[in-house]
C-alpha cells in the first residue's frame, strides 16, 4: 500500500527528550548504549494530521 498522508514532523534535538525517547527504544532492543544512541542516532516525530479536520 502506499499513500499520502497529511502531517507534520520536526527533529527532536532537546537532549532530555532525546534520552526519555531512546531509553525506551534501547530497552526494548536490548542495547546497553544509550548514550551513543542520544549522540548520534537521528530522531523524528512525525504527527499525522487528522484529513477529516
């Protein structure tokens, strides 16, 4: 499937954020590095906007 869908993104660069986010996704990969993951790893939200609104 593959469609166009209405949204917004933006970097996560503020690294508190970017460590409450990447804690979670390491444990759930089972890393051990999340520091490494917060300096270097890129970081995106993306939120799709509602196309009945």
């Amino acid at each position: 499937m593959r469609a166009d869908l209405p949204g917004r993104a933006r970097i996560v660069s503020d690294p508190a954020e970017r460590q409450s986010i990447l804690e979670t996704v390491a444990r759930n990969w089972n890393r051990t590095d999340v520091d490494a993951m917060v300096q270097h790893s890129p970081l995106i939200e993306v939120q799709l906007e509602d196309p009945a609104a």
